[in-house]
C-alpha cells in the first residue's frame, strides 16, 4: 500500500499536468459508468471568473440549514458555526466541507455533499455542493426535486429575514428602518367573519402567482380601510404586513411634487411589499378633479408640478403598476365620501374594509386579552347589554377608546367592567368623559389653524397675486372641517391602538 501511495507521489511530480488532467477524467468516465448514481455539481459562482454568485447554491445552502434545524440526522454530520459582528441573532451553521447529508423525495434516497477546493498556487476557496441521485431515475427526479427546494429556500429565506418599513423621506427616494409592530390577526380587534375572510384572501392572494399570470392580471391587489379614527386601520395594515410577511411601504403623498418622481419612487418598491396611501381623501385636492372644465393658464402650466389624480390612477391601476409583483395597495379614510369614485372601482380597490364601532363580541374579547381574570355574576351582561343600546341608539366607541379605558385598568378586572359600563351609558345619553375628552380642544385648534394657513397659501400664486377658488370650494371646506373635528377627537385614543 505504501509502495503503492509512493509511485503515484512521484508520478504526480514526474508527469505533466495535462497527463494528469487526462488521467483524472478517464477514472472520473469510469467511475460513472460503473456507478448506480448520477452526480450534479452546483458550484457557489457561475462561470471561470467566479464572479456571478449563483442562485441555486444559495438555495442548496438555506435548504438544508433548515433541514439539519428541524431533522438533524444521527449521528449528526460535522457542522461549521458563524456568526456576523454586526447581527444580534444566535450563530448559524452548516454543512462542514467535504461532509454529507442524507435527503429523501419521492421515496428516493439523495445525498448532499459540500466541497471546498483550494485553487493551485492561491488562497482563493471554491466551494460547490454535489448531488447524488439514482441513475435509473435521475431525469425524473431531478427537475422536481430543484423546483421543491428552490420553493422551500424561498420560504425559508422570506420567513427569517428583516423586514422594513419605508417612507418617502425625499421626493424620489426611501429610507427605512425595521418593521417591529406587534399586531396580529389574533390580537386585532375584529369580527371573526371579518378576520375569517381577510385572511383567507390574503392568503389565497400570496399563493396566486400561476393564477393572476393566467388570467393575465398584474398579481396585485387593493384594500381600502374605511373607518372612524382609532378603529384600527393602522393596526390592521401591520397585522397584514405581519401575516404576510411583506414589507411596508408608507407614501406620504403630499412630499411628492410630480407624477414623474411618482412613478420614479414607485419603479423603486420590492416585491413582497405593502403600499400605504393613509387618509387619501386628505393627502391631496384630488377629488372631483376630472369634473374641472375649465382650467386657467397657470393651472395648466402647474399640471406637471403636481401628482394629479390622473397619475394617482396609472400609480394604481394603469401600465406602471405592472412593474413588480405581489404587491398590495392599501388606502385608508375616515370618510369614504370624500374618496373620488375613480379609485374605488375593482381593479383599484378590490376589497372595502369598514372598521366602525366596536360590538359586543369585539368588546368581550378585547376585555379578555387587557385585563383577563373571572367577572363577578352580572357584570359581563350589563357590559353586553350597554355596547347593544349603544349600537342601537347610532352611538359609536372605537377600539381605541376601549383599550385605552382597559389599558387604564388592566389587572382589575371589575374596575375595567365598571367604568367601561358607565362610559357606554354616558355616550348613550349624549356625553363622554372628560379623561378621554382632555386636551382635544386645543389639539383641534391648532389643527384648524394650520389648515388655514396651508388654504391661504394654496390659494395665492408664485407671485403673490390670489387665485380664485373653484365654485363649490366653501363646501369641501365645511366637509374637511366636520372630519377634522371627528379625527382630532379620537387622536389620543388611535395612539393607544
């Protein structure tokens, strides 16, 4: 043997390297027409230059990281641990070099190896995995078996990284930061018939890909939340973004100067993403736009210096909004009518969400997740008894309100049922209290002068002379300001939220 390891020591240093070359491919030829198995290599970068990283091996290594974490095989195969200075999560391993990894699919047995090769005269590493599969079926295997891994390493690698939420912090660009709210479908405030089919059709739109290429249908979809303030439609974006696990992205409209940088800061979204649009009914004079007859020149000139409705509209529903996939649209209002029919139609605005009051179910549960504990006999009726009089007398208390009033209160259970019960039956006759009622007034007062003041610039040109407004103008006016005053009062509970 050792004779044997010496003659092909001094042959290796003797014969030339293209001999050797040829040498090593005719074992190789060999060694696979002699072999049951078929071999395939998934090299770490694409091409003699080792510069275009590729994709399959990214999958192979996610792949079976997440096998060897929930079936680690015994005994265990030599793992290698890393870490990143600049990451707080726990090391993460993988597969050691030259070490394998027994996988099953379709009642065949496959093997994964990892190989790590030094290049000749250089510090440079080349890894690569291989696979193994049985020869008599390694061309009906083999297609299948990528595409399932290739979809499980996309899973994987969708359900463990960091999610963001964006903000236009400059007319064409975002900036982020990490997207940590805590709300869920299971801590919302909601219906179970609302909860049951919002997460039926968000789930039956995240696995629509094959579907919406089919039907010919850019894969998107929109959600227009429609409610009082504080009855949760922030709360519920993030509960989708969660459930989801998409990013969000928060467009402040009124930053935005043109169409043009419209469509600049929309060619910029990932997939997988959450569109935000809050109070479109407020962000901008886009209602009634499209009845306008009659323009005067400078207003002309300005189209260009504005998001119009019209590029609103294309943002939405027209050639741009194909760019990128599976995204989702949402706007939210506290007053529906003030939204212009145009972006409400399907296509636009799929699905409208009401979030109103809260009902007696609603209230029971938010009861059980504040405060928890066992009530005395009768208090839980009278509770009942008195969200049913409100909601039979118009009156509206919003999820906000009630958590603000259990959070107050959480850990006595009785204290939270009593003042609850007293502040639905002052709003039946008409009150409210003065805890929640405290510092709206003056809140409510800047907020009106500011919007004056915003008004009067609207209304004078670049060079100081006043421009008319539109017939009808005292009209919105007294309808912004009727929902200014329902927003302001319910602003310290929607924080609460």
């Amino acid at each position: 043997m050792w004779s044997l390891l010496g003659l092909l020591t001094v042959l290796q240093n003797i014969l030339p390297t293209q001999l050797l070359s040829l040498l090593h491919s005719v074992w190789e030829s060999l060694q696979d027409a002699l072999t049951p198995y078929s071999y395939f290599d998934v090299p770490e970068f694409l091409g003699s230059a080792a510069v275009d990283p590729n994709d399959l091996y990214r999958h192979v290594h996610l792949y079976l990281y997440h096998r060897l974490l929930l079936h680690p095989p015994s005994p265990p195969p030599r793992l290698t641990l890393s870490s990143s200075p600049s990451s707080p999560s726990p090391p993460s391993f993988s597969l050691s070099p030259n070490h394998s990894l027994h996988d099953s699919f379709a009642g065949h047995r496959l093997l994964w190896t990892h190989h790590s090769d030094t290049l000749h005269d250089s510090l440079e590493e080349r890894r690569s995995f291989s696979l193994r599969l049985p020869k008599r079926h390694s061309s009906a295997l083999l297609h299948p078996y990528l595409s399932h891994l290739s979809s499980s390493a996309r899973t994987i690698a969708i359900s463990s990284r960091d999610r963001r939420i964006f903000t236009n912090s400059s007319p064409t660009s975002w900036s982020s930061v990490p997207f940590r709210h805590p709300a869920t479908f299971q801590t919302l405030a909601l219906h179970p018939e609302l909860r049951s089919f919002l997460l039926s059709d968000l789930d039956s739109f995240m696995a629509g890909r094959e579907f919406y290429a089919r039907v010919g249908r850019p894969w998107k979809r929109g959600y227009l939340l429609h409610g009082p303030p504080g009855s949760g439609k922030s709360s519920l974006i993030a509960a989708m973004a969660n459930h989801l696990r998409y990013d969000v992205y928060d467009l402040e409209l009124t930053r935005v100067p043109h169409n043009s940088a419209l469509k600049s800061l929309l060619l910029q979204i990932t997939p997988r993403s959450i569109i935000v649009i809050e109070d479109i009914d407020c962000s901008l004079q886009l209602t009634g736009e499209r009845h306008s007859k009659k323009r005067k020149a400078d207003d002309e000139d300005d189209e260009g210096e504005r998001v119009t409705l019209s590029g609103l509209l294309n943002f939405t529903d027209g050639l741009w909004s194909c760019c990128g996939e599976e995204k989702i649209v949402v706007f939210t209002t506290n007053y529906k009518g003030g939204v212009d029919r145009a972006l409400l139609r399907p296509g636009r605005m799929d699905v409208h969400v009401q979030l109103g009051g809260c009902g007696a179910h609603v209230m029971r549960e938010m009861l059980e997740r504040y405060v928890g504990g066992e009530a005395e006999e009768g208090e839980e009726e009278a509770m009942m008894d008195a969200a049913e009089r409100c909601m039979r007398n118009g009156v509206v208390i919003t999820a906000a309100e009630v958590g603000e009033l259990l959070l107050r209160n959480r850990g006595q259970r009785e204290v939270a049922i009593k003042e609850l019960v007293a502040e639905l039956e002052l709003r039946v006759n008409g009150g409210c209290s003065e805890e929640l009622e405290e510092g709206w007034v003056e809140e409510e007062e800047e907020l009106e002068e500011e919007a004056a003041t915003g008004r009067e610039k609207r209304r004078r040109g670049r060079n100081g002379s006043a421009v008319r407004e539109a017939s009808g103008g005292w009209e919105r006016q007294v309808r912004f300001f009727g929902r200014l005053r329902s927003l302001t009062k319910s602003e310290s509970g929607r924080r609460g939220v």
